[in-house]
C-alpha cells in the first residue's frame, strides 16, 4: 500500500499553468446504457445580479422562505420510473430480464448571499426488482457546492459529495456475487480562480480528493478501494472577443489501499487547445496533450500516451441543439484485468423542442476500452431515444428508450441490451 503522502514531488506548476482535467480516475468499467447527460451548473452571478436573482427565484420554482435576513428557495421533486429490461446482468448469453420500479424522491435547497451562491442536494433512488430482489438497491447522494466571489479578480469555489451507492451485478469486471457490489464515496474540491471577468488573461487552480471503499463482496471488491489525490491548474488566454486559448495540466496520485495492490500510479497530464464562439449557431471547447501513467510496481509498465478532450455544440435553431463529444483519456481497471484501460469515447445527441410542452432527444455514441497489460480490446455501441411532455410547469411524463451492444475480443463479455422506460418527474 502507498503512502497518502507523495513520494515525489509534485511537478513544476509554474509552467504558465497546467490544467485540471475531469477526473476519471476513479471511473470504472461502465458498460451501462448512456445517459443524455448531465444539466448544466448555473454560471457564477455578479455582484449586480445577484438581488435579481434572488428576487426572481420563486418565478423559477420552487418554495421561496425567509429565514432571518436570508432567502431561501426549496425545490422538493419526485421521480417514478417503471423499467423494462431485457439484460440487466449484461450476459452474452442466458439474459435475465426484469421489470425495476424506481423511485427517486430529492430536496435541493439554494440561497445567494451578496455576490455568494450556496447550494445542497440530498436524493435517494430507490429500485426494486419484480423477480430478481436480490438485485434491489437505495442509492443515497448528498452533495453542497459554495461560490464566493471575493474582489473583481479573485473567485474560489468548494464542493463535496457523499455518494452510498452500489454498482450492479454484471457492470464490472468482478464475478457475479450473490448481491451487488455496495460502496461508499467521498468527493471533495477546492478551486480559485485569479482573473477579473472578461480579462485578456485568467488563472485557475484546482485541488480535490476522491475516496472510495466497498462495503461487501470482499473477496472480488477489497482490491478496488482507493483514494485519489489530484492537483491541476489551466491558464486561459483571450484572443479575441469569442475565443481564448488555453493550457491545462493535471497530477493524480491513485493510491489502492489494499496492501497487496500493485495497481498505485501517479498521472502527469499536459493539454492544449481552445474555447470558441464561432457564430449564433456554434461553440466549443476542444483539448488535446499527452498523459503518463507511472506505476509504483516496476513490474507494471509505465506508459503514455496523446489524450484528448472536446465539446461542441451546433444550433441550427434556438429550439434545436446537437452536441457532439470527443474524449479519449485513461480508467482505472477493475477484477485484476490488465493494469489500465485506455478509454476512448465519442457521443453525438440531437434535442429538440418541438413546442413549449414537447422534446426529444436522440443520442449515439461509439467506446472502445483498450485493456493494457491484457489481451482484451471492448467496442461498445449505445443508441437512445427519449420524448418528453410538458403537463405542467412542474410536472413532466415521458418515455425512453436505449439499446446497447458491446463487442469483446473475449466474448464473455459481450452483450446485447434493450430497456425501455416510463417516467413521471414533478419539481417545484
């Protein structure tokens, strides 16, 4: 087992600023059906918007409450989903379907104080199975995220996250168990920004924790706890009134605290690239630089290799949006299987809003998982359709659709997937 502590030192950060990138460290193996993605956070308000939005919060939604001088909007929801799926084990062969019930009740509170913004969120998702019970789970996330808006050239921000959750039977490379795989993550982040709103130049430096521990299934799962310690910063330059060029770097060190564990790595990453505005209609981000991968056992070879990382989304209309994703980057592995995955990834997701009630979303995307260290290559391709009415302003019915196929170069691990999907989401 590693120390905590880093036995080398972090490298030179004065290299005019390196970068935070995501942290997939801590992904595993995902084959599951993709989701349309995740809502946007909410820009940082200046200090002259923030009593409009205050203001405005309740037209928004929401439960509006005053608590001494501070305001506060609750947003209580509920989400019901009855799940159809043919494969919920993701074998090659012998599919077991099921009918799942998901129940997803969530209190999210926010408050904006001066130029500050605070938030916390508490959900539980709760599934249950018609047949297989053994595969029943209540998944528990808490997370807060604070914004302070110190002077006009200094930001900082921190966010942590708690997450009590289980990985489902099937969804790793560990054997099947006779219950899923439960786990307990903790996730924290600081970041600060130096650079005052629309300046040539902006520095920002970012520094985070991520730690997890499974609870049961020791014997497959005690080889899969880690804590990830990361540093990173990215340097922005503005070139123009819609462009800026930027560089980013980032130095993780993977500690697995099994004491045999010989899978503890430092990750070194430097990119380039570029944030854009090229019209109404188009906008992006693109990265691309170089990762390595240094393993504390010498027996486990070093590597690297070229990263990438992009966003762009096109707008033929301001009611129709099709964002298209481009990453390339490194996962941890997971049941002794090769010393990493080299993950590549490419999605494309067309929505549209055909009125003010209705919505669709259309998405495809396209992974390769390379196993280093082991002779398994995984080609997974995922294929969705969701529709969604607007009832009222608070509540939404709709329908979804997925289909899922991997291809494996060892074919116990190949799959085909299809799961439909009823839900009904209400939010105040």
């Amino acid at each position: 087992m590693r120390s905590l502590k880093p036995k080398r030192p972090l490298p030179m950060f004065a290299l005019a600023g390196m970068a935070v990138l995501s942290s997939a460290t801590l992904a595993q193996q995902s084959p599951a059906l993709p989701s349309l993605g995740p809502v946007a956070a909410p820009a940082p308000l200046s200090p002259s918007a923030s009593a409009a939005a205050q203001e405005g919060a309740s037209k928004a939604g929401g439960i509006s409450l005053k608590l001494m001088d501070l305001f506060v909007t609750v947003h209580p929801s509920v989400k019901v989903e009855t799940r159809y799926d043919d494969n919920i084990y993701l074998s090659p062969n012998k599919r077991t379907s099921d009918q799942i019930l998901v129940l997803t009740p969530a209190l999210s509170l926010e408050t904006i104080r001066g130029a500050n913004r605070f938030a916390l969120r508490l959900s539980t998702t709760i599934g249950q199975h018609q047949n297989n019970t053994a595969d029943n789970y209540a998944n528990t996330n808490l997370n807060g995220k604070a914004d302070f808006d110190l002077n006009t050239r200094l930001r900082a921000g921190l966010s942590a996250d708690f997450v009590d959750g289980v990985d489902p039977r099937g969804s790793t490379n560990n054997p099947l168990s006779d219950t899923p795989d439960h786990y307990r993550q903790t996730n924290g982040r600081a970041t600060f920004s130096y650079g005052a709103q629309g300046a040539r130049g902006r520095l920002d430096m970012e520094l985070g924790q991520s730690r997890r521990e499974y609870l049961n299934n020791r014997a497959n799962t005690a080889a899969n706890d880690r804590v990830v310690n990361d540093l990173g910063a990215t340097f922005h330059w503005r070139i123009g009134p819609k462009a800026t060029l930027l560089i980013q770097g980032k130095h993780s060190i993977i500690d697995y605290t099994l004491p045999a564990s010989t899978l503890g790595s430092v990750e070194n990453a430097l990119l380039a690239g570029a944030v854009w505005e090229a019209t109404a209609k188009t906008k992006g981000t693109f990265k691309i630089g170089m990762t390595k991968k240094d393993f504390d056992d010498s027996a486990r070879a070093s590597a690297s290799a070229i990263n990438w990382s992009g966003e762009v989304r096109w707008s033929p209309r301001t009611y129709s949006h099709v964002d298209l994703s481009l990453n390339r980057a490194p996962a941890e592995t997971s049941g002794g299987v090769g010393d990493y995955i080299d993950r590549t990834n490419t999605g494309a997701r067309w929505t549209h809003h055909w009125n003010n009630r209705f919505t669709t979303e259309a998405s495809a995307s396209y992974a390769t998982d390379d196993y280093q260290g082991a002779a398994r290559t995984d080609n997974t391709q995922n294929y969705g359709f969701k529709a969604t009415f607007k009832m009222r302003r608070w509540l939404n019915l709709g329908a979804d659709y997925t289909h899922g196929t991997r291809s494996s170069s060892d074919t116990n691990f190949d799959y085909q997937r299809n799961a439909f999907m009823l839900f009904l989401d209400a939010t105040l």
